[in-house]
C-alpha cells in the first residue's frame, strides 16, 4: 500500500533573500506531505557572519505566523561549508537526514529539498556513505544552466557557498534532481501579483509582501517591481514530479569558477522546466486558504 503523504525534509538558507520564504510557507501548507524536519542552512560570510544563525532564526518567525511553533522538528544545519571533499561538518540537521533516510524504502522515499547549500547532505553522505544506496531524493536549487547561459555573471551563488559539498554530492550515486539558475529564475512574481493575490491573506501574506519589498530596496541595484521565486520549483516538483521536465544526464563536477566539468557516470537529473502556473496558483490558494481558516477559528 502506499503511503497517502510523502516523507520530506526541506534545508533553506532562510534569510539569504526574499524566495525560501515563500517555499517553506508552501511546503508547511501542502497536506500531502509528512514535514520531517526543516534545516537551516548557512549562506557565506558575503552578507552575515552568522548566517546559519539568521536562517533558523527566520524558519522560526515563519512557523509562529503559521501556528506551527514547536509542532514542527527544526534541527539546525552547520554553520559553514566543508573544508574539502573528505571531511563533514557534523550538525543536528546532517543527523536528522542520516536517521530519516534509514526509514526510507521502496514507494515511501525521503525527499530532501536544499534551497542553499548542500553542506549537510555532502556531510550526511561522509558521516554515513550507506545513506547513497537508501531510498533518498535530493532536490538542490543551484548550479548555472548547462547550454552556455546563465542568470549570473560569476559563480551562482548556492553553490558558490560550498562547491566541495555540491562535488561529494553529485559524485556520490545519490539520486539528484538540480534545477539550475536558468530555470529557477523564470519563476517571476510582480508586485501587483502579490498584491491582488495574498495582500489580504493576513499577518503571514502581509509578511511575505514586507520582506519581500524590503530585501529588494536593500539589495537591488535598479528600479524593481518584481521577484523570481526561484526556491519555490523545489516544493512543486515534490508535490508533483511530472510538472517538470526532467532530462537524465551524467553527473558533472564543479570547477571553482562554477563552471562544469567531466565527472562521474552516476546520473543525475537536470530539471529543465517548471509548471510556473502550477507553482504559483498552488501556493496562492493555500496561502489564501490558511488566512481564511484563521481568521474563522
């Protein structure tokens, strides 16, 4: 028989930008899935010093505008990338993948979404190697586009924050689904979207506006009015693989500029397009129904 909801544990650099947000409110929404655990992961030292800090931090203002304070396990992840590819950063939140992957079997995997980094999957994979031949999905928001473009200039920057981990992963034969930069980007929000969709959603749409707003004033360089929720493919694709396209490839390496290299013949899959509507409508709706159900009870 198979399991009515599906196993999931979902590692975000919270406080990063203005997406994970969002992604996490999905994810904590959607009735299907079994939240195992949330994971907050560092971002570099570029923005904060400390950052794993702040991502908790953020997970934790999230759960208490979703009610969920305390109902839900957050066990945090390390607070900086692997120094090379032998050797793990210990952390509750590695443990946490290492014990939940061990439940793991066919029909019923473990489904673990990295909105950042994948330190404490490349750390769960050295301080426990048998975890690779488990029942375990890693879903990793990161790397640039394969066909010669991308949406940065430089190195993209969740793997720009811990390129030896990004390398233990897609070397290891654990199954990977990468959406890179050139599809996570398309998933655009305006402001005005925003507005007419959750700005009458309560205290939680009110938030996720704010901040919003508030991160693109700080950061961005040039009259805005928009955002691309590029964490969010990782909550719609485990909630429905097939509104992906998926494209089977060898797994490659990762030079330091970020670029691709020759690697293993361990397959991976590279996600080369989203269900934007489906995205968007699903999170709206229960966004939109969560307000809803507060404000009557």
């Amino acid at each position: 028989m198979k399991p009515s909801r599906r196993r999931v544990i979902i590692n975000t650099d919270a406080k990063n930008e203005a997406d994970d947000q969002f992604a996490i409110v999905h994810g904590l929404l959607s009735p299907t899935f079994d939240i195992r655990g949330l994971i907050p992961a560092h971002f570099g030292t570029r923005r904060s010093n400390r950052s794993m800090a702040e991502s908790r931090e953020e997970i934790d203002l999230l759960l208490d505008l979703l009610d969920l304070a305390g109902k839900v396990p957050v066990a945090n992840g390390a607070p900086t990338g692997i120094p090379d590819e032998q050797t793990p950063v210990d952390s509750p939140g590695a443990r946490l993948i290492i014990e939940e992957s061990k439940l793991a079997g066919p029909g019923d995997p473990l489904f673990v979404s990295f909105l950042g980094p994948l330190t404490d999957m490349a750390s769960a994979i050295l301080l426990d190697p048998e975890i690779v031949h488990r029942e375990v999905i890693v879903i990793w928001i990161g790397g640039r586009g394969y066909h010669g473009h991308s949406s940065y200039p430089g190195i993209e920057f969740n793997l720009s924050n811990d390129i030896h981990a990004a390398n233990v992963v897609f070397g290891s034969g654990v199954t990977v689904w990468q959406v890179p930069s050139d599809v996570y980007t398309k998933v655009s929000v305006s402001y005005a979207e925003l507005d007419e969709k959750i700005g009458d959603a309560g205290p939680l749409g009110k938030y996720l506006i704010e901040q919003l707003h508030e991160w693109n004033e700080k950061w961005h360089g040039e009259p805005i009015e928009s955002r691309s929720l590029g964490d969010s493919p990782a909550i719609s694709l485990m909630l429905y693989p097939d509104s992906g396209n998926l494209l089977v490839r060898p797994a490659p390496r990762f030079g330091i500029d970020g670029w691709y290299l020759p690697g293993t013949n361990n397959p991976i899959s590279v996600v080369e397009q989203v269900d934007v509507r489906f995205l968007l409508e699903d999170m709206f709706a229960k966004i939109r129904r969560f307000a809803r159900q507060r404000s009557t009870s």
